[in-house]
C-alpha cells in the first residue's frame, strides 16, 4: 500500500470565522440565537410529521443549532401551509409520483436543455397551456426560479421593470438580477403607475411587474386596469400567479377568468407548482416565440436541475384534478368567505383581503410573536409575519384556508385568533403611544 502523502503546508488552518468582520452577520446570528432560546421559538420551522392538510401533527424545529427544551407531537389547526386545494395527501397525485419514479428515477441526471427532459415534463407543459389557454408553458424546479430566470431572460440593460411595492421578492430579484433600471410604484396604485410610465416613455422596452393575488395582504391586482394603462404606454405586464391559480376564478384558472378577461392581456404570466398544485416548480405562460428563447436561454433552464420526475408527475396530476374536479376551488372559495366574515364579525382588521389567503393585523413585533406563540398553545398554528418581511407597524398573523379544513374548524380558529388579537391590542396601543 502506497504510503499517504503529507499534506502540503498552507499556514495557519485553524478554521475562520466568516461572520466575523460583518455587523449585519454579527446581528443576525444574535437575534437568531435570541429567538430559538425565547418562547417564540417554537412557531418557526416546526417539523411537520405528517401530509399537510386542514389539521396537521408538528413535530420539533428542524435547527440543531439553538433548539432549546423538548417538543412533543402537537396536532393543530393548520393555518400556516399553502396547500390551497388539500391535494397533498391525494392517492392520485401520490400513485403519479410514484409510477414516474418507478419508471424515470427519482432525476434526470441534467438540466433541461441537455439532457435532463423526461416525457413527464413535456406532457406538464402542455396540459398546463390548455388548462390556462396559452400558446406555450416552460416550467422550471422552483417559483423563485422561475422569475429570477424570466425576467433577465426578456430584459436587460437600457430596459426598465417596474414593480408593484409589494410584489414578492422574486420578482425584485429577477429585476436586479436583469440589470435593467428598476422603479416601484406604490401598492396598486394605477396613478402612480401611470406617472412612472409617463415620465419614462424614452425607455426602448419596459415591463411592469405585478402580484395577482399579493402574499402578504390577500389583494387582487386590478388586472383589467393595469393591463389597459400598460399597454397603452407600450409597456409589457407580467403577472405572478402564485396565490391565484387554483384559487380564484370559477374553475380556478387565476386572475383572468376572475376578471372574465382574455389571457392574452397579460403578456407574461408566471406561476408556481407547490400552492394549489401538490408539487414543487414553476412555470411561465408565454406566447410560442417568447417560450422558445426561455426555453434555451433562461438561467434555470440552463444552469439548473430539472424538475424531478416525481415533482413533475405530482404537479401533472394535480392540474389533471383541478381541471376535472372544479367543486375543490368552489368549496375553497366557500371556507375563505366564512374565515373572513367571521373575522370581520369579531372587528378584525384582514387588510381587505379577497382571497384565501387571510391576515389580520396585530402591528408590533413582539406583540404578532405573543399572539402566535398563545395560538399554537391553544392548537391554532398561523405565520407570525414581521418587519422586515412588511413595514413596521404593519406586523400581522397570515392564515390561509384551504378546500380541506372543515368549516367547524375554521370558525373555531376564527373565534380563537380574535380572542387572542383583541388581548394583545393594548399592549400594540402601548407600545406605540410610548
């Protein structure tokens, strides 16, 4: 056996501390180290034991780092998962993933350009353009990956986005990530959009970027005006819509059958597989002509790993249910208007939310933490959302109802949220008189 080799002498190898030298990092690590050690710890990152659905069983954090005292199981009112239409535990959409395993793997070995295109993802594709009338359907492994690949994909340096003040991070990255010029116009706010257009009509090519439905307040975009006073100053839209297909609209189809408009008023339509669609991944619906450059251009298309066989299959046949099983979004549209009227009942600020996806103002930070820390003791688990995720002062609980929680459960974590809420507003009035 041949003898090993000394290593070569590189100098002092006692391991670096890369936070070091960054306050920011410095920062962070301490609030971080503050919250897994305080009471509010146990609302984040909670293992999830079990399929998500109305009622759901948690299990510890999944941080090693600062879990501090023991977690047992603790079966909950789930008001904190996305799974919009309850597909997740569906024996259909789980039979899907398994059978594309069986016959696929569990990869492709590629990113979808070479060689890692499966039967499954171009039989997705196509299903979901039919489902969503458009002429073409590239989809990537994640949402994010999808607006971070889109937009520097279709715009670039000379070119201007401008982005709603509340749409989703992604889409600000993708825009950054373009390094085109980028604007925000405050939230659905046509006059100011309009201003910004006006003021910038020497720009060659510019897209204006919206949240169909918004993640953090539950607002629709007026689709119909924004895309008239788009395209009226030459502009292009994209709309993501994540938190609408499947959502709103009789069939569930998104913003344009809400707003019964033409689809082909929004020139760039993005969506995700893992709300209301029982998967992971994403997707563009373009025109023929813009598909074909995203589908050998984009980054993720690229650069990334395809979508997993499985992933692709299990989105497959959740569009497959949608489609064919339209009753799922008419009930879901059902438990959102009785978990909404019955918050406003209890005098509970929803932010006008007119979806499934509910928050309720608290306005302090330690105040939202208090409320969802005496909520999950009380077997209600809801997103305790905070600055800077929302501007201070706006601090909220975030709840989203699906087709699968049973009405009875709804209204009881109703009743439950208000009794909480209306306990801490002396303390939010308190701290803000202070």
């Amino acid at each position: 056996m041949e003898a090993i080799p000394k290593s070569r002498n590189l100098g002092d190898s006692t391991p670096r501390d890369l936070l070091t030298g960054s306050k920011r990092l410095l920062t962070t690590r301490d609030l971080l180290y503050q919250l897994g050690a305080s009471i509010h710890g146990m609302l984040f990152d909670r293992q999830n034991l079990g399929p998500s659905s109305g009622r759901i069983v948690l299990g510890p954090p999944g941080r090693p780092e600062f879990n501090l005292g023991r977690y047992l199981a603790h079966n909950v009112i789930n008001l904190a998962t996305y799974g919009y239409l309850g597909l997740g535990a569906d024996p259909r959409v789980k039979r899907a993933a398994s059978e594309a395993i069986e016959k696929y793997g569990t990869h492709t070995g590629g990113p979808r350009l070479l060689s890692g295109t499966a039967p499954v993802h171009c039989q997705l594709e196509q299903y979901l353009a039919e489902f969503l009338s458009a002429e073409s359907v590239v989809t990537y492994s994640s949402g994010y990956g999808a607006n971070v690949s889109v937009i520097p994909a279709l715009f670039g340096p000379g070119d201007l986005v401008v982005l709603d003040r509340n749409a989703h991070r992604s889409l600000y990255d993708g825009a950054m990530l373009s390094r085109a010029a980028v604007k925000r116009f405050a939230h659905n706010d046509l006059g100011h959009l309009e201003y910004i257009l006006r003021r910038t009509a020497d720009v060659r090519r510019r897209l204006v970027a919206v949240d169909a439905v918004y993640s953090m307040e539950g607002h629709l975009a007026p689709i119909p005006d924004v895309a008239d006073l788009v395209h009226r100053y030459g502009a292009f839209l994209l709309a993501d819509e994540a938190h609408s297909i499947g959502v709103i609209g009789r069939t569930g189809r998104g913003i344009c059958e809400h707003f019964d408009i033409d689809p082909g008023a929004i020139d760039i339509r993005i969506g995700t597989l893992s709300k209301a669609i029982p998967s992971v991944g994403g997707f563009a619906a373009v025109p023929a002509s813009v598909g074909a450059i995203l589908r050998y251009s984009s980054h993720a298309r690229v650069f990334s790993a395809a979508m997993t066989p499985g992933d692709a299959a299990a989105a497959l046949a959740g569009v497959e249910i949608l489609d064919k099983e339209p009753e799922r979004v008419t009930q879901l549209q059902r438990n959102a208007a009785l978990f909404g009227t019955r918050l406003a009942g209890h005098g509970l600020d929803t932010f006008g939310s007119e979806s499934a996806l509910v928050p309720v103002r608290v306005g302090n930070r330690i105040a939202t933490l208090d409320a969802a820390h005496s909520l999950l003791e009380r077997d209600v688990y809801v997103n305790a959302i905070l600055s800077p995720g929302v501007p201070a002062g706006s601090e909220r609980l975030r709840c989203f109802v699906t087709s699968a929680h049973d009405p009875s459960d709804l209204l009881l974590a109703a009743d439950t949220i208000a009794s909480i809420v209306d306990r801490a507003r002396p303390h939010v009035i308190a701290a803000v008189t202070r």
